[in-house]
C-alpha cells in the first residue's frame, strides 16, 4: 500500500502576469529570494508561459482565472529530499479535478509547484540562491507547464489518455530548451553517454536522468528535421496518439526512407557518433550548432563535442565508444538503446546477434 502525506502551506501573491501568478511560502526568507529576485523569476515564467502557449497549445483553466499559479515553496525541496534527492519542481493532474472524499488535497486549479533556494540545507540538499536563479528555477515552469498542456490537451479535450511518461518528458526537457532555459539538458547527456548501450530511450517506467538525457536529444534530432517545426511540437500534443505512434504520426515524413520509428533511431544514432567530428557535414546526420538566446542568456540547442557553458561546467565528448575486436559480435542492449563501436581493422564481415524479437539494425561510418 502507498501511503501519501500532504502539507499545508501559506503563500502570498507576488505577481500576475498575462499567463503566470506567481506565489511565494511565507517560510522564504528575504533573504533567499528578494523582492528583485522575485521580479527576475516572474519576467522570467511569463516569458516561457507566453511562447509554450503560443506553440505548444493551451493549459487548461478549470477555475477559470485564464492562470497557471507557480508556487514556490520550500515544501517541494523537503519532498525530494524525503527520497533522497532533489526534486526541481512539479506539475500534479489530481488539482485539476474536485475535492472530494477521494480528493481531499486537491487545489482546484493549474498549478506549478517549485523548489526555494536553501542555502543552509535546512529542508534537504542544499541549493544556492545563485544555481536556483541561473539552473533550476526558470526551467520548472517550461517543464512543467509542458506537462499541463500535454494532459488538457490529451485527456480533457481529446478524451484520451495521457501521453506516455518517456515522451512526455521528452517533450518537456525540449520545451525547457525551447524558451531558452535548456541549461540542465547538458548534465543528463552528460549521463547517457557514459552508458548509452544500458540506456532505453522509451522505458516503461518514469524515465531516470541518463534515459531524459537520450529523450531530450532523440526529440531535438526529429524537430530539426522537420520542415514545419511548430506543426510538429502542436501535434504531439493535440492527438490521441500516444509514444511511439504519436511521433510516428506527428512527424509525416515526405521521404519514405524517413518515416518509420526504426529510421528515426537509426539516423539519430548516427548523428550522436558524427555532430561535432567533422567527418561529416551533411545536415541529415548532424545536430544543428547552438544559438545565443539573447533574452535569456542562454543557449538553445546542444553541442556534443563541447564546453556547454551549462552553468555545471559539463563538457560533452560524445557517446562513449566501445573498440570492436574480431568480427563478432553479440548485442546486450536495453530495449531501444543504441550503442557506439569503434573498428580499426575491419574484417571482411562483422556478425551481429541479439534476441530474435529485439528488431536490431546497425549502421557503419567510414571515418577515413
């Protein structure tokens, strides 16, 4: 049996923006977030809320205030600390719905729940006021408002089911890069390269770090390769389509040899082992190169051979690679991973094997 708890906590309105309200526990100190700090994170939310609307499609309003609150609270830190770790934030369906005998919690309203700088540790790791402002906070609401549209949309309006977690967080680690706030994308990737041969990019379960990582990158590769891009994004989440249909269905390649889930890994391998090498500058197998978002101060966009300057100090060197030996090879991938082998003396044939059902496909890069 799953035991939950709850707690109660007392904000105060901040701000109200267009598409942002903007609450803030009475338990943060001044000193943890001042008046100008508030006002930064308010410009800030409203700026991403405006353009994810604007592309992605709308929340839902079931209190009817044309809102989404954010509250930040110190309550969201002690409950990732409560599993030994840290939660950034986090958007909740139950408050869409009534309270109720089976729904005593519910706040009756969108809402974004965000960590509060903790300096001191006092409710779990500690975070400064300086990496909340420039990592975590401004990516939450991106996040998270991701997931409200993709379930008003989904569940509410298409009267279906809601979106597969491992897309679903793709789409939202996207949308943190979207409006310009993808700075702790870096770190995940960081993960998935170390391993990528253990990683799943559509797991059955809550994806971890290393398996956003490879979500986030799987869907960057496909919106750079389609040519109505905010299309694409619209239609991932105005569908009844979920996983691997949905991107099947919201992409509508024109090229046949394009169009199919097994295609769409496979070319998005070979642009992880190729961005950034020079081996090759075809566009179809390269990531496109960062821009500067001035507004934000941030980059949109990944480089994977590279100095991210991610606020971490991660730097990428690409997927690790595995030297081949002999001609065989047999396969232990997770399902729907990729692995990366380097051959320096290829032999006249190479024998791969795997589990009869796993649907294996390979490809070789001439690098000299």
């Amino acid at each position: 049996m799953i035991h939950l708890s709850y707690t109660t906590v007392t904000g105060a309105v901040r701000c109200v923006e267009d598409h942002i309200i903007v609450y803030v526990d009475e338990d943060v100190s001044a000193d943890n977030l001042s008046d100008a700090d508030i006002e930064t994170l308010c410009s800030q939310f409203e700026y991403a809320a405006a353009i994810e609307e604007q592309t992605f499609g709308s929340p839902s309003d079931v209190n009817g205030d044309g809102h989404v609150v954010t509250l930040i609270t110190p309550a969201v830190n002690a409950l990732g600390a409560s599993g030994g770790g840290i939660i950034t934030g986090y958007f909740y369906a139950t408050d869409l719905f009534a309270s109720s005998g089976s729904n005593p919690t519910s706040n009756e309203m969108e809402i974004i729940y965000i960590l509060a700088p903790d300096p001191e540790g006092d409710y779990g790791t500690a975070i400064t006021k300086e990496f909340a402002m420039s990592n975590l906070m401004p990516a939450v609401v991106p996040h998270e408002l991701q997931h409200a549209i993709s379930y008003n949309q989904h569940v509410f309006i298409n009267d279906s089911s809601s979106e597969d977690d491992w897309l679903n967080e793709a789409l939202s680690h996207f949308a943190e890069d979207f409006v310009g706030f993808g700075q702790e994308n870096p770190s995940r990737i960081e993960v998935y390269f170390e391993e990528t041969e253990s990683v799943s990019l559509a797991p059955g379960s809550s994806p971890d770090l290393a398996e956003r990582g490879a979500e986030y990158l799987f869907i960057k590769y496909l919106y750079e390769r389609v040519s109505d891009q905010n299309a694409f994004l619209a239609s991932l989440v105005n569908t009844t389509n979920t996983g691997k249909d949905n991107i099947v269905a919201a992409f509508g390649g024109a090229d046949s040899g394009f169009d199919e889930w097994g295609e769409f890994m496979r070319r998005w391998a070979i642009a992880m082992a190729l961005t950034d090498t020079g081996i090759s500058s075809t566009a179809q197998y390269q990531f496109n190169s960062p821009v500067w978002n001035s507004t934000t101060s941030h980059w949109q966009g990944i480089c994977l051979i590279c100095d991210t300057e991610d606020g971490r100090g991660t730097i990428l060197y690409g997927p690790n690679i595995t030297e081949l030996a002999g001609s065989s090879l047999n396969l232990s991938l997770a399902g729907t991973a990729t692995a990366f082998y380097s051959i320096s003396s290829p032999p006249s044939t190479i024998s791969l094997s795997g589990n009869s059902s796993a649907g294996l496909q390979g490809a070789l890069i001439r690098t000299e």
